[in-house]
C-alpha cells in the first residue's frame, strides 16, 4: 500500500484518480512537516479515504488539556491511525484508553528492532522508519520485530526541524522581507531547503530520495506501507512517480531484470539519482584520548 503526502489537500482528489486513497495530513495546531488540515476537514475526508494524522510536534503542558480533546475527537472518525513524535501523545492514549492506532515517528530516531519491540509492547501498531538506516537495517527490522514499518521511498526527506523563525528572523536582520514560501541553502555537501510556518522552519535534504530500486526489495520482503512525501513536487512529476510505482506493486512478479533497469532509469531521468540512506553504510568509530 501507498501512503501519499499530497503538496496540498487539493490534490487528493487527483491522487484518488490514479489509485491512491491513503494519505498523511497534519493536525492543524499539532503538525509540523506535513500540509495542515483542521478537525472539520479531518471529519469530511474521513468519509471518502483513508487517513493517517500526524500529530507530531512536541507538546507545551499548556497545550495538554486541548490535545486530549483533540485525540478523544480524532478517535470518533474512522481514522487509520495516529503519527506521533511526543511521548505524551503516547501516555494521553493510554491512560485514558483511547481507541486509535499509534505510530511512533520520531524522526531520526526510528532506527532499530529492539525500541521497535519496546513500543509494540507499549501498545503501538506502526513505526515509521528513520531515513537515515539502510534498506538491509529496514529488513532487519521486518524480520525481528512485532510492529508494523513505514518506509518513505520517495520524496524530500526532513533534516531538522527548529521552533524558531528562521526565514523571518533572517529576512529581519538584512532589512529585507521574506517574498517566498521555500529557499534553498548552499552547503559543501550540497544544497538544502527551508520552509516556515507559524509553528517554526523546517530544513529538507535538497536533492529528493528516488526509491525506485530498493522499491522492488522493500515490496518483495512484504513492507506494507510505503510512502511518497509529493511536498515540494510539481504535481507532473508526482503522477508521473506515482503511475511507475503502482505499476511497480501491481506487477511485480512479472518485471523482468530489463524493465526494471527501464523503470529505474526513467524515474533518474525525471528526479535524479539519489537514493539516500538505503544503499549507504554508516560507520562510526570511538576516537581513543589520550591517557
């Protein structure tokens, strides 16, 4: 199955239109990374597809009171589940035995099996995998734990988020104003994106994360929920993306080396090559002191 990240809940009409009815949107208030719907909105389109909220910023004690309502609220719609980044989301539901499945998503931190167990143990459904482990690490974690994993294949992944206004307060120091919604940052290494909304700015890997190959893998080893994060994608080159891999998922047992090498060049073609972590060892060595 494909989870779809729409640029704007515009499109997800479009989206249905070539095969997709699920989908990721934030909880307007309690969301960061992900295009923002409030409560009304939830409740409507809960009707026609099926939705994962994210609910995944960290949480001031005073905004506490009002999320509770709020996860008591979502629970009342046919919701697929909840994404959550703050562990009191995770205690909200379970002490007050809320009926909605949960998905651990902090980010950067999603990383092995063991906290993986620790969750589903705690009662938690899905973890949405880290960008930064391997696709061998990802099927590792298939194999040895009890949750259910997420994998982002496709899309700008998220580098960090601050609470900070960074573009207003960068724009403000230069005496300039800020006249466009995302900027691009040069580094060494390449370029990143930066977002803001009122909640704080987000910075993306500037190159997007073309899964295409280590698609086949992730379908052939049985990961059920494979996302594409269209944020920041003109919406040709998301249909384009989006037709390729459900043909991918649809006829997987009959693509042969060929066509896939095809399929896998033309998606180059369109977004380039990178394919992030998953092919991309990382070793860390303990630097010794001096005694």
């Amino acid at each position: 199955m494909y989870l779809v990240v729409p640029n704007d809940i515009k499109d997800i009409e479009i989206y249905k239109e070539h095969g997709i009815d699920t989908f990721i949107l934030g909880l307007k208030d309690y969301s960061v990374n992900y295009p923002m719907v409030s409560m009304e909105e939830i409740k409507e389109l809960s009707t026609k597809y099926k939705l994962f909220i994210a609910v995944n910023k960290n949480m001031f004690n005073s905004e506490l009171s009002d999320l509770l309502s709020k996860l008591k609220e979502l629970s009342t719609h046919n919701i697929e589940g909840i994404l959550y980044y703050d562990i009191g989301v995770l205690n909200l539901v379970k002490e007050n035995n809320i009926d909605i499945d949960l998905v651990w998503h902090q980010t950067h931190m999603v990383t092995n099996y063991n906290t993986c167990n620790y969750y589903y143990d705690k009662g938690v459904k899905y973890a949405y995998l880290a960008n930064e482990i391997t696709l061998d690490e990802m099927i590792e974690i298939k194999n040895k734990s009890n949750i259910i994993p997420m994998v982002e294949v496709f899309g700008y992944p998220i580098v960090s988020f601050s609470r900070r206004k960074l573009l207003t307060n960068y724009f403000k120091s230069i005496g300039k104003e800020k006249d466009k919604p995302i900027y691009e940052l040069e580094e060494k290494e390449g370029s990143l994106l930066i977002k803001e909304n009122e909640d704080g700015a987000s910075i993306l890997n500037g190159k997007i994360t073309n899964g295409t190959r280590p698609l086949f893998d992730l379908i052939n080893n049985n990961f059920e929920y494979l996302v594409l994060d269209m944020q920041e994608i003109d919406m040709d080159t998301s249909l384009k993306i989006l037709d390729k891999y459900m043909y991918i998922l649809e006829n997987i047992s009959i693509i042969t080396d060929k066509e896939k090498e095809d399929i896998i060049s033309y998606t180059n073609s369109l977004v380039g090559e990178n394919t992030n972590f998953f092919y991309k060892k990382t070793i860390y060595k303990v630097k010794k002191g001096d005694k």
